[in-house]
C-alpha cells in the first residue's frame, strides 16, 4: 500500500487544533488533529452544497455569493459552473494554510477555482463577513466544521444558533438562498431555521459524487421568504 506523505500543516487560530494535509498517489486528505474532515475522492455533498443554492439564484442579475470555507475547493467550483460571467463569488476561510495548498498542491483537483476572475479570497472568519453582510449577499453556503455540532472551531456555534441564524437572514437579499453542509440530521436546527423566517428543504447528499457507496451527510437549503 502506498503510504500517506505529510504536506503541511497548519494550526486554527482559536483552540489550537492542528490541520494535516495528506497526500497518498492522486488522493488528498486534511484532517483536523487526527480526524479527517475532508477527502478528495468523497465530494459529492460539497458539490450539492452549492449546486442546490446556486440553481435557485443563477437567474438573477449580478449575483454575489459567500463560501464559508475554501477546503478542497470543490464547493467553490461547484458554484463557478453554476453562475453567470457577472457573478461574484467571495470565499472566506480563516486559516491562511488552507489557501496557499490550495494554491500549491489542490488546484487541480477542481479545475483551479481560485484562478477564476469572479473569485475573490478573504483570510477571515466567514461569521464576521455574515455579522457585517446587510442584504449583500444571494446566497450563503457554509462548510465549516461538522455542522450544527461544530468541531475544530469552537466559536462557529454562533453561526448555528439564532443570533446567527438571523445575521445571515439578514446578509441576504429577497429570495436569497442560506445552504449548510452537516455530517449528520439535527432537527432541533432545522426548526431554528424555520423560526428565523427561512422555507427550509432537507437534503440527503451522497458523499461520492455520482456513484453508490460511501454513505451520506445532509444538507439545508434555507430561502430567505
């Protein structure tokens, strides 16, 4: 078998937690400390992530969107081949390692999404862009830890609850679109959502993009009514 190979590591800026990067043949693997939090050959629900939100959004004129979380880049590309020539697409991610191996080991693997002239990359927490979004925003797509149970950073609980629920409500334009990636169902969100005022849709997104096996994570596609 052939072995992983270490590529960089990085550390996330509020507790600590070490990302690894991992390289073994034409696979890519971060892990958070010893826990894998994405592979390169298991995307399928990172494509759906932003496939469903930006379907809903694409028909609208100058369209700007928010990718909390660059990861392997597969998100990102997923919305550049949804959207027009017009169409900004800011990305947030608050680990600064993250974009330079997208940069120098990771472009391929999506087609080079950061090399899209759309795209611009903020080095920042994707929560402050939501707090200081007012209507700016068609969609907002969040990939940031696991989920609602939220892992390697300890404040995106605020994104989850009703403070943020209602900041990223209010960082969107009429009709716009809030899609949130989960390794696992959390009704108890689900009905946050719903009280903030959002028409919500749960998803069950296979986690090999277009075969069988490999399992499922969830999806909500929350429109701004």
């Amino acid at each position: 078998m052939i072995p992983w190979k270490l590529l960089g590591t990085a550390k996330t800026s509020r507790n600590g937690v070490e990302l690894r990067l991992y390289q073994r043949d034409t696979e890519f693997s971060i892990k958070a400390d010893n826990r894998e939090l994405m592979n390169s050959q298991v995307h399928g629900s990172e494509d759906a992530l932003a496939k469903l939100a930006c379907e809903k959004i694409a028909v609208f004129p100058e369209v700007r969107v928010l990718i909390g979380g660059l990861g392997l880049g597969y998100t990102l590309r997923s919305a550049l081949d949804e959207l027009k020539a017009d169409a900004q697409v800011v990305v947030a991610e608050i680990v600064p390692e993250v974009v330079q191996w997208n940069r120098d080991f990771l472009a391929h693997l999506a087609r080079s999404p950061l090399d899209d002239g759309r795209v611009t990359v903020r080095v920042t927490d994707v929560a402050q862009m939501i707090k200081d979004g007012k209507g700016d925003y068609n969609a907002i797509m969040l990939d940031v830890d696991n989920g609602p149970q939220a892992m390697t950073q300890e404040g995106n609980d605020w994104i989850y609850g009703n403070n943020g629920l209602e900041a990223s409500f209010a960082a969107l334009r009429p009709q716009g679109v809030l899609s949130i990636w989960s390794t696992d169902p959390d009704p108890a969100f689900t009905r946050r959502l719903i009280k903030t005022g959002f028409k919500v849709e749960e998803v069950k997104a296979r986690a090999r993009s277009g075969r069988k096996g490999g399992g499922y994570y969830f999806l909500w596609v929350a429109t701004r009514t």
